[in-house]
C-alpha cells in the first residue's frame, strides 16, 4: 500500500499536501537545448507516494541529515573515484537524459549534467535535507541543467521513456522490493536505454564498513558476524553485494545484457583517526548503533572508533578498503540507439 507523505515531514497517510519545488526552480537558466523532461512535479499541490517507509525515516532523520551535511575539507568519503568510474561506464552523450536514483546531495547528478551538455539530470531521493543540499550545490557550480526532486524511485510514476540513461551511486540496495524498484526505472527509459549503477560487494570486502561496525558493536571485526549481529533489520548495504542475485534481480525487471564488474576503491573517512571517528558518530548508522546500547556512551564510542581507524591512517587520510560492483545494463528494446535529437 502506498502512503501519502509531505516533503519535510514524516506523516502518512494524512492528506496534507506540500507545495513541491517546480521544475523551474532553479534559478538559473538551463544551458541545454533539450527540455528537461516533466516527471510531474511542476508546482503544485503534490501528494509524495512512499513504498520504502523505513528508508524513508531513515534517510529523512538523523542518517539524511548527517549526509547531507557538507564534507570537511580533505574529506571526500571516498566517493570520489568511484563517482567517476560511475559516469564513465554511464557513456553519457551530449544529448541525455539521465537519471540519477538516490541522488543523494547530487554529487553524480552534477557529473551526468556536465556530460549531458545539451541534455538534462534529473535526480530523485528520499532524503529532503539531501536535496536540499544538492540544490544548493547545483546553484553554486552554475549548473542549470540538473534539477532534484523527492520521490520513491520503487513506484514513482515517471513518464514512460523520458531519459536515456539511468544511474546510480549506491542507491539501488534500499528497495523493498528490488525487482519493482528496477522494472519501475526500466519503464522511465526509452528502449535500449542504459542503466549504470554501483554498489558495495559483500561484507568481507568492505572493512569501510565492517571495522567500524565491529568497532561500535564491541565484537571482533568479523564480516559475516558484524552484519548477523547489526540491531534490528539485517542492514540494506549488502543486499545486492551477490553478483548472481544482482544479475537475477535485473533479469526479471527486464533489462538485457547485464554486465557486473569488480572494482576496488577504498573510501576516505577524514584525515585523522579522531576526524573520522567523529565524522563517522554523526552519520545515522553509527548514532543508531550507540543509541542501541545502554552501555556504550558517546565518549567510549568515539575512543572506540579511533582506536580502530588509527591502523589505516596515512598521508593521504583515513584510507578503508572498500571493493564496488559496477553494473550496466540495458532496458529492452534495440540496444544502444540513441533519441533522435529535437
Ligand atoms: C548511501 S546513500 C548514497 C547517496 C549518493 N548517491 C552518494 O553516493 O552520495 C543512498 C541514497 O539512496 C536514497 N534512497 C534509498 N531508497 C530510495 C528510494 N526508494 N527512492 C529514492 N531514493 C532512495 C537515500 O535517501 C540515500 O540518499
């Protein structure tokens, strides 16, 4: 069942209606010659359909807020590299639509609107204190073909065959329903269209997350143990983190030749140890995870964390090994063919 939620609050099913940012909102004007594709948000009263209500809290309390915060200097989370190992299996041409699922602050969206230079990004997220920020970012960059809008990627009625591309900077492991969530992006492509997509391999290749996990939780850093022994729901992170499900998942949402290629990129968390762990108590899984346990108090948390970042402090940061899928795949139709321009 889908419910009604406003854009800053957490309501459901309540029939208040927020006014949502038009597509015209962004103050400066579009550089492109392609419209920026009307997903239906234009200004008015507009009633957000929710499926993935615990990402939805997540993303819109402390966890959102914690992200969408701008980073430190020096501190780029390690996403960097592999955003632009993103756009660069993306094969963004001048003339695309794209977009960009779980746009997060906007980070890639940004990167796809300067690769589509006569084209348009859209991205869409949960998270409103995210994209708030992203808006922010896209006006300081003087980027005038992105716009961001808050949806549910899983059941968001865009328009059939609005972008020609779809991407996605770990953004695709959250859905419920993960064949929905896909087929749902499949039907916003034109066919052939190209999905792009990156995320996490499984938990024995991703000590970013496991040692401060482990850390927090007071057990030795053991992958398979930490996420068994994560409070509550198992975690979402690792949900696609195995390749044959992943291909399956793509499969039965009807997109053709998938392709699910390592890589391996570590993630930067701050420059010190001290730095990260901070960094790292402000973001909305550890917080979770101290407010989890009577026991363990802010301090103790903190000295925990440094205690287990200092190992991988370098000149160049608190580097964590970190190892990534990069998927692509296309949307049934004739492969690759791309929209004629207007
Ligand atoms: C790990 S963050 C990644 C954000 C951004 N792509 C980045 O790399 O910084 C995951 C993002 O996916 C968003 N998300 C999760 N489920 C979603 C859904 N069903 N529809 C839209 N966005 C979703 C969250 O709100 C969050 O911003």
């Amino acid at each position: 069942m889908h419910h009604g939620v406003t854009e800053n609050g957490l309501a459901e099913d309540t029939a208040v209606t927020v006014e949502q940012l038009s597509l015209s909102s962004i103050p400066i004007l579009p550089r492109s010659r392609t419209a920026i594709p009307n997903l239906g948000f234009t200004r008015s009263h507009h009633r957000m359909d929710v499926v993935n209500h615990d990402q939805f809290q997540a993303w819109n309390g402390a966890e959102g807020a914690a992200w969408a915060k701008p980073p430190k200097q020096g501190e780029n989370r390690g996403s960097t590299e592999t955003c632009q190992r993103l756009i660069a299996i993306a094969g963004i041409g001048p003339e695309d639509r794209v977009l960009d699922i779980g746009c997060g602050t906007g980070t890639t969206t940004l990167l796809a609107a300067r690769q589509a230079t006569d084209g348009s990004a859209v991205g869409v997220d949960l998270s409103a204190p995210m994209l708030r920020q992203a808006r922010l970012a896209a006006t300081a960059a003087g980027i005038g073909n992105a716009v961001f809008e808050q949806a549910d990627a899983q059941i968001h009625p865009f328009p059939d065959g609005a972008f020609d591309v779809a991407i996605s900077m770990y953004g695709v492991m959250f859905f419920a329903d993960p064949v929905a969530a896909f087929a749902n992006i499949g039907r916003a492509l034109r066919p052939g269209g190209r999905l792009a997509a990156v995320c996490p391999q499984p938990p024995e290749e991703c000590a970013w997350y496991v040692i401060p996990v482990a850390a927090l939780l007071g057990v030795p850093p053991a992958p398979r143990e930490v996420v068994a022994r994560y409070p509550g729901d198992r975690p979402a992170m690792f949900s696609l983190s195995d390749p044959a499900r992943l291909r399956d998942v793509l499969v039965r949402a009807g997109f053709a030749d998938a392709s699910v290629e390592p890589a391996r990129v570590p993630l930067n968390f701050g420059r010190t140890a001290d730095e990260a762990a901070e960094a790292l108590l402000a973001s909305g899984p550890a917080r979770y995870l101290v407010e989890q346990d009577e026991l363990l108090s802010w301090g103790e948390a903190q000295a925990r964390l440094e205690a287990a970042l200092k190992p991988y402090e370098s000149s160049a940061g608190v580097l964590l090994p970190g190892a990534q899928w990069l998927v692509t795949a296309h949307a049934p139709g004739s492969l690759g063919k791309r929209r004629q321009p207007s």
